[in-house]
C-alpha cells in the first residue's frame, strides 16, 4: 500500500495539516476564545479575522520519558563538604537587582498561547451552532456541489465500466483495418487458382503449388489478428459537472418612520447585516432586495436604505403588499427559497396591524421559507407586536424578537436561528 503524505508548506512556513488538527483538539478552547472576541467587536467587523489567546495549561501535551531504573550512585567532582546521606539546606535569598515591588507569590506563570484564526476559520467558530431553520441545503461551509453525466468513452477505465459494444465494434473495424490487403490478395490468389484449375492445369504446376502457399500464408496472417486488443476496449467515461444550488432571496424590510430614530435604525442596519453574512455562507446565489416604508413602501438599492432621511408616518401594510407584489413577480415558481427580516419600533395605526396579521397568515407566509420580525424598542410591546404575536399559532417559520440596545442584537440572531432539536 502506498501512503501519500502533503508536506507542502502553507504561508509562513505553517503546515495546513497541523492547524486542522490543532483546531480539532482544542475546539472549545477556541470557541470560547472566539466568543470573548466577538463581544469586543463591532458587528460591521464581524467577518474579519481574530487573534485568540488559549491558557498554556490547555496546550501542554504529556510527553514520555526513560527512568533509570535500579540504584544509581552519582559522584559529584569538587565536593569537600557533605558526605553521603547528608540533607543539603536551601539556598537563602536569591539574584536580580530588578526594582519595584514583588508580589507576595512564589508560583511562576507563563503568557497564554496567542494564535490568528483567519475570516474563513472564525466565521465558521461564529456560526457553528446556528442554522436556518425550513432550509434545504444544511451545509455552513460553502461548496459547490457535483453530480456524474455521461461524456463519452475513455479507453482506461475499471473493469466495470467496459462498454461491451462500442468496444466490440471497435475491435471489427481494427480487424476489417489490419487485415484489408490481405483479405483482397487471399480473394485474388483464390480467384486465379480457380481459374488454373478450371484451365486444367495439373496439380503439381509451379504457379499452382505458388498460389497454394500464398493461401495458406494469407489465411495464417489473417488468423493471426487478435478478435480483440486491448487498445480496443473502451470505457463509459462519466465526469462531475457543478450541480445547480439552491438560490435564495433576502428581503430586508425597516420602518422609516419619525418614531424611527436614528439609533434604533442603526440597530436595524446591523442585524441585516449580521443576517446577510449568515446567509451568504450557506447558499451559493442570494439576491437582496431592500424595502423601507412610513406610509408609503418602496423598493431601494443599498445605498439609499441605510442613508436615505425621509421619514413620515406609520402603515406596515404598505411594505408587505409590495413584499407579496416583489415575489410573485420576481421570485415564485418554488426555484427561490425567501427569507424576510422585518425590524420596526412596532408603532403602527391599530387597524392596519390587524392587516398586517391577515396578509401574513393569509398569504405571504406560504411563499418563504422563514420570517423574522424584531421590534427595537425600549418600552412596553406595541399594537404590532401584540397581533404578530398570533402568527406562530398557524405557522411555525414565523419568529420574532425584542432588541433593546445594540448589545442584544447578537444574542437575538442567536435565538432565532438556534438549531433546532431533531
């Protein structure tokens, strides 16, 4: 058996294979490490890189050693002072000139092991746990996936894989190849013996002895191609062409509204985009559309999302007919898998809260895949929050959350993208 082993050497000198399996050992060193680092960061910075430091006590690795064994006696040169069994008293004080204060303890410490976990390891530490919920492909690492389609035929190959006729007929056309002359001299060698014999000419004439063994040789050449070869045989030869992934569309939907500060939509920015990282990691295509709305809803690039100042008053409904309106035009047909974050202080007139609940049930909430809805909000629930509170009793992809300050923005994305038990 033969064992391949990849030394190459992966950027400054760090083996790959080495910090795969150092990552392996002490998964939750780091994953702990990864979460101290991610309360110290802002949530725009969240797919960068981190240095963590793990506990050198966490790092050491037992190591095996060789006793001596039996009585060993050991004679030190230069002693003219104790003799053999003589118990040898400490030394008393100690070196350094250094100034300052000591402490009072006498164990010795050493810094903690600090290592940099690149975008790609760290993002992976950050989402391990999460999930999207009603989701098709579960993967959180990115890959393309490949499936195996015929093009055609290969001349090495298993044994299983032979394609009996198309190296049968290749073997024929090898021979009708090889043989062709000889074939057309053995019929014209045939044809004049024929013609001698018929002319009476005797058995033993030297032009029919001749032609007797032209026959006899030709048959033997023409006996002594091989049915099939090797170089005949042919293989059904199958490659991996990429798979088509699933696609996914996000909407982000905020309210713009006057009782939307600019703190509390700044909170609202931050999720989606802690939403956005999420999702790219797990589908290979995504499409955002962005949605902000007061009385009115209206469909607008990035840009003028988180910049654009106009404001006005409050009618949610505004915003989920024109999401209805998006989708059925845009991303039906069950090719796109929808997902919606709605973030609002949960102001709303009364009566259009109550439509707000019935487009949901009714009709949007069977056409995506999941829904959440965060309300940014420091005081009691809203009128919206109180009707959205009945849309999980008929339909269980439908979430949502409270956010307070900044600082629960990621254990509310936590929340409401756990796994789930199976």
């Amino acid at each position: 058996m033969t064992y391949l082993i990849d030394r190459r050497l992966q950027g400054k000198n760090k083996s790959a294979v080495n910090r795969e399996r150092f990552l392996r050992r002490y998964k939750g060193q780091i994953k702990d490490a990864v979460g101290r680092a991610i309360k110290g960061r802002s949530i725009t910075d969240i797919e960068n890189g981190e240095k963590v430091s793990i506990p050198v006590k966490d790092v050491n690795e037992p190591s095996f050693g060789h006793a001596h064994g039996g009585v060993w006696e050991v004679v030190n040169p230069g002693n003219e002072e104790y003799q053999k069994g003589d118990l040898i008293n400490r030394p008393k004080g100690g070196g350094g000139s250094g100034r300052g204060r000591a402490g009072n303890s006498d164990q010795t410490s050493e810094d903690d092991f600090i290592f940099e976990l690149s975008r790609e390891e760290f993002m992976n530490y950050f989402f391990e746990d999460l999930e999207l919920p009603h989701m098709i492909k579960t993967q959180l690492t990115a890959t393309t996936e490949f499936k195996p389609q015929r093009a055609g035929y290969t001349v090495s190959g298993t044994p299983s894989n032979i394609h009996v006729l198309r190296s049968l007929r290749g073997a024929l056309g090898r021979r009708i190849a090889v043989g062709g002359n000889s074939r057309k001299r053995l019929i014209e060698a045939e044809r004049e013996l024929e013609e001698l014999l018929v002319a009476g000419a005797p058995l033993d004439d030297p032009q029919v002895i001749e032609l007797k063994k032209l026959i006899h040789h030709l048959h033997t050449r023409l006996l002594a191609i091989p049915f099939i070869d090797p170089f005949d045989l042919r293989y059904s030869n199958r490659i991996k062409v990429p798979k088509p992934m699933t696609q996914a569309v996000m909407f982000c939907i905020m309210d713009v509204s006057g009782s939307m500060d600019e703190q509390r939509k700044d909170t609202a920015k931050r999720f989606f985009i802690l939403l956005y990282l999420f999702l790219k990691r797990v589908y290979d295509k995504i499409e955002v559309v962005f949605i902000r709305h007061h009385t009115a809803a209206s469909e607008v690039d990035e840009n003028e999302f988180f910049h654009s100042r106009e404001s006005g008053g409050t009618v949610v409904s505004s915003a989920l007919h024109l999401l209805n309106k998006v989708i059925d035009e845009r991303f039906g047909g069950g090719s796109w898998n929808a997902y919606v974050a709605q973030a609002s202080d949960g102001d709303n007139w009364d009566n259009d809260s109550v439509l707000c609940r019935q487009l949901l049930v009714n009709t949007i909430m069977p056409k995506v895949q999941y829904y959440t809805y965060v309300e940014i909000t420091d005081g009691p629930p809203q009128n919206l929050w109180e009707q959205y509170a009945q849309i999980p009793e008929y339909h269980q992809h439908f979430a949502m959350q409270k956010i307070v300050t900044p600082a629960d923005i990621y254990p509310v994305f936590r929340e409401l993208f756990k796994k789930q038990p199976k």
